[in-house]
C-alpha cells in the first residue's frame, strides 16, 4: 500500500493530538513546575483508584458539567464560593474560592477580570520568582516549559483561549500568592514528589476507569473509544467538540483525582502551595482586607475550603457558578474560532521573566 507524504502527516498530527490530550489531561488540575525526578515509584492499587474513580462522580462544589432537560451537556461550569465568618464582630468579612481552569472560553476570562475588580484583593496562583508581574495581554514569546507549551497548544486546537493571555494580572488589588521555583523543587524533593509518580499514577488511574467502563459494557470518560474517535475526526470543528466533551468529563471528577499529586506528606502541588498561598491571606486579613477572593486551579479548592472552615472557622454561604467552556455542538463546516488577543494589550510588552511561571 502506497502512503503518501500528506498522509503520513496527517497521522501523524494525529498521534500528536492524542499525546496532547492525554498530557495535558494530567497536567490539568495544576499546571505547576513539576520537578525532574528519576526514582522509580509505584502506582496506586488499581482497586484504590477506582474506589477514588468512583467516589469523584458525586457532585463537586467547583467544577461541573452543565446540562439540559435531556442530559445532554451544554457548558463545563466553574464556580465562586463564599465563606462568610458567624463572629458578629467579623460580619463583613467574606473569603471567595474562584475556580479556574487553565484554557477557556475568552468570555470566561473577561467575566472574571470584571468580577475581580469587586475585590479588596484577590490572591492568585503562579509559581514563579518573587517580584513577577505578568504584563496585561500575556507573553509574545512561546512558553519555554513543555507543560506550558502543550496547554497552548491545546488552547489554539479547541479554539480556546489561554488564562495567562486575557487575566489582567496588573491592577493593584491582585496579590501573588503561591510559591517561587526553587521553593516548590525543594518542597518535591523533600516530599519525595516526581513528575513520573505523577505520570504513573495518572496511567494508573486511566487504565482502572477503562476497565471499570469495560466490565459495565458502557463507554465511561475513560473508554479508550472516545480517544480513537477523536484520533480519526477529520473535521477540526468536530474533533475539538469531541475532545471538550473527553476533557469536561474527565475534570467533573475532579476531587478523586487530586491523588496523583500526594507525595508522603500530602502533596506541594495543591496542599503545600496551599498554605502558602494562605500565609499571603494571613497577612490580608491583618491589614484590615475584608472582601477578599482566592483565584486557584479548581483542583485546590477542596482543600482551601477544609482549611477556611477548619483554621479560619469561617462556613460556606453561597455558591455562583461561570461558564468556562461551551459544550454545544458545532455547526456544519465550522471551524474551532482562535482567542482574540487583548484589545488593550501593549505591543511592547515584555515576557514577565524566563523561567516556568506557571498558574494552576
């Protein structure tokens, strides 16, 4: 059988889709500088990963899949919850847990923008040295960091949009709170944390959903199928439907999944960022802040909110939910639409620094 070249490309695009979506699928719930570690580890008892598999199909406070009368989805949802104090000398103090996801809808970001301006301060996720401003419209150049990189590239094959492009991290009342580089790779290391246990256990979790999706006879988030079918989708339009749809599903179950991230004392990548990123609300609070919000990867959110009802004896009191991403169908013949850049951004703006700034 004759192949030709065009084809040979074709497929191969193809096998580079697939190995995108499946990376960026790991690297999803925190896209955090993840530090190089040979150790050979183990992987979760696929039994355990399936008990987390299925315990994570409950309905989370921070991520979901919205959809109509007939199940069908229509938008993947992120949410903002409020924690109110009951302390009657403490009544205007409210602490918000926005959610986000990395790529998105433009309009979900400038939705954001806008409600971030109702805030004292907002503390933000970036992993990145002291100092760092993220200029308004993002970077010109690519991002160096293979992880950053592939969200990118998944951003512009989806025709979404990238969060460090059209978040305005420049006003005054938004606050660095996470940690530095050199922090977080002394945090892994200590905490025996490697990019391949994560990668491990995140293949582990996959093939246990897959053999779960298999013994009911159904085609589960996990069903190899759906990757072979957006694999041979021909029309961008739809394959990009096709792989939000995978993609949707997979972050609605969202909190059983933050397993592949423990190290032997919890996990740097959301619970240690976590009370650092709370070490800056500490200092807020004492300022006299009072309105105040907590913009992290939606992977952080469970854990943020044992934390402010458990140290800061604060309780949830209300719960908004944004669009992230339009699940609707395509129409014939169109094509994923790319993010616009920021109307406002400067031309000249340089990149904020060199090394992997990354927000989870």
């Amino acid at each position: 059988m004759k192949v030709h070249p065009q084809d040979l490309g074709s497929a191969r695009n193809r096998l580079v889709l697939l190995t995108g979506a499946l990376a960026v699928w790991v690297a999803s719930f925190s896209a955090a500088t993840f530090a190089e570690d040979a150790q050979p580890t183990e992987t979760k008892a696929a039994a355990e990963v399936a008990a987390d598999s299925k315990a994570a199909k409950q309905p989370n406070d921070w991520l979901r899949v919205r959809r109509d009368e007939k199940k069908q989805p229509l938008a993947l949802e992120t949410s903002i919850v409020r924690f109110v104090s009951q302390d009657p000398e403490k009544k205007d103090l409210s602490v918000d847990l926005i959610g986000a996801v990395h790529i998105g809808d433009q309009a979900y970001y400038e939705t954001l923008n806008k409600k971030f301006a109702e805030y004292d301060v907002v503390l933000y996720e970036l992993v990145a040295p002291e100092g760092t401003r993220i200029p308004k419209g993002g970077r010109k150049s690519a991002p160096a960091h293979p992880i950053a990189a592939m969200q990118v590239g998944m951003q512009t094959m989806l025709g979404l949009a990238f969060q460090l492009d059209h978040i305005d991290y420049t006003p005054d009342n938004l606050v660095h709170a996470d940690m530095t580089p050199e922090e977080m790779t002394k945090s892994m290391e200590s905490n025996n944390e490697s990019t391949s246990r994560t990668v491990l256990r995140a293949i582990g979790q996959a093939m246990a959903q897959q053999a779960s999706a298999g013994q009911k006879g159904g085609n589960g988030s996990g069903d190899i199928g759906i990757l072979m079918d957006m694999l041979f989708t021909t029309d961008p339009a739809q394959r990009a439907h096709k792989m939000k749809l995978n993609m949707a599903g997979q972050f609605e179950n969202l909190e059983g999944q933050m397993f592949i991230f423990e190290g032997d004392n919890g996990s740097t990548i959301i619970n240690l960022r976590n009370k650092k990123a709370l070490e800056v609300l500490d200092k807020q609070l004492a300022s006299g802040k009072k309105k105040i919000g907590i913009f992290y990867g939606a992977g952080h959110l469970a854990d943020f909110a044992d934390r402010l009802t458990s140290d800061y004896k604060l309780e949830k009191s209300s719960v908004e939910w944004l669009e992230a991403w339009s699940l609707l169908p395509p129409k014939s013949g169109s094509k994923p639409a790319p993010a616009q850049p920021d109307a406002e951004a400067k031309p000249d703006a340089a990149p904020a620094e060199d090394s992997p700034a990354k927000a989870s």
